[in-house]
C-alpha cells in the first residue's frame, strides 16, 4: 500500500495527494469550481474539505454542505461562506446546529429576524449574539423587559440610548440591577424617591456576596475534611 502511495502520489495531481496536508495546500491554489466541489463534498479528511468549502462560490452547494456533511467544523465553514440574506435568514432561526445559527447571526442585519433569534432561539449564547447586533431601542427594551435571562437583559439595556426608554424601563422593570443601571444611567443616583430602593439594592449585593463566601468556606471545609478522611485511611491501609 505504502509503494503504491508514492507511485500515485507523482502521477495524481496535488489534491489528490496521500497525506491530507498535502491535499490542503494544492487545494489552496485551485481555483476551479468544478474541481473544489468534488473535493469539499468527497475528500475524507474535514480540513481538505473545509479548505475546499471556503473556495466555494455556489450558495446551492453551500447549503447542501451545511446539512449533509457530518462535521460541524464543515458546517461552520460552509455558514462563513453563505452571502445570499434570505439562505442566512432561516438558516439563523432554524438550524439545529447552535453553532451554524451563532455564525448565521453575525452576518445578519435584518432587525425582524434578530428579534425572533433573541426572543426564541433555545441557545443563550445564540440569543445574546443577536441581541448585540439589534439596534432598534424598541426591540431592546422589551428583551430587557420580558426576557427571562439576566445576562441578555444586561446586555439589551446597554445598547439602549434615549432617556425616554430609559425612564420607562426604570418604572416597569421588575429586575433591580436593571433598575439600578436605568437609575445611574439617567444620573438619579442623588434623588430622594430612588434613595431607598438603592439602599436596598446595595444590601441585597451584599447579602448576596455574604452568602458566596460562605459557600466558599463550606466547601472548603468539606474538601479539608475530604482529604483529612483519605490521609486518615492511607495509614489505616500502609
């Protein structure tokens, strides 16, 4: 097999090469389209197929790569390579592989179907992702309404700008470290209505804070005894 290898490896052109690393480079030169598609849909090795991919100008074969090959670095490859909006747009909201929609959403403006991903989409780093690449403060402010995760909500607020929605935020939000950013945001810290929902707030962070380290403390006093009660048993057992 080996001497057949080197026999075929100076007849066969470059991408056909035995070794794979071989195969990317020749693949790197290549620029006809018939030949990359053969290569990025056949060759067994992911790195020569998703050297191939990114050479690909069809968005049709693109989108037959996205679901038929099995590797999710070739599906990746194959979403980084889409430019037709409409392919991206669904394939944004419903792809089932999280890392497709996450890449799928970098390269979407369209306002609509990014508030569909962030409101929807089961995967939290997928919905943050669309949430920092909405710009209308009305979308925004309902994430930070009714969205159900703290992070993305934190993330909304920050991209929001106008006092007005601000203002509103600060009335109807039921989250108080919301609350507290619409307040400092709004430069309110100073005003007596806020005063005593600050104090509470502040108690409560260090409330919090409190508890942390006593959680802290706890398990490290389980793992002292852990290790106390395995020391206790290797002298038992020496």
């Amino acid at each position: 097999m080996g001497k057949w290898n080197k026999v075929a490896d100076r007849v066969l052109p470059k991408w056909m090469n035995s070794e794979w690393e071989v195969r990317v480079k020749a693949v790197s030169e290549l620029e006809n389209q018939k030949t990359l598609k053969k290569i990025a849909l056949r060759d067994k090795n992911v790195n020569v197929r998703c050297a191939a991919i990114k050479k690909l100008q069809d968005q049709k074969l693109l989108v037959d790569i996205l679901y038929e090959d099995k590797d999710e670095n070739a599906k990746e490859t194959a979403i980084q390579q889409i430019t037709d909006i409409d392919i991206l747009k669904k394939e944004a909201i419903d792809n089932e592989n999280v890392g497709v929609r996450y890449l799928a959403v970098q390269k979407i403006k369209d306002e609509s179907t990014l508030e569909i991903v962030a409101h929807q989409d089961k995967d939290e780093d997928v919905r943050r992702e669309a949430t920092l690449h909405i710009s209308d403060e009305e979308i925004l402010k309902n994430l930070v309404l009714y969205s159900e995760d703290t992070d993305q909500r934190s993330v909304a607020f920050d991209k929001i700008t106008n006092p007005q929605i601000i203002e509103h935020i600060l009335k109807k939000s039921q989250d108080p470290e919301i609350r507290m950013m619409a307040i400092v945001a709004l430069g309110e810290e100073e005003n007596p209505e806020y005063m005593e929902f600050i104090e509470m707030v502040c108690d409560h962070l260090e409330e919090e804070q409190r508890k942390e380290e006593m959680r802290k403390e706890k398990q490290q006093w389980l793992e002292n005894k852990k290790q106390q009660f395995i020391e206790k048993w290797k002298q038992r057992t020496s």
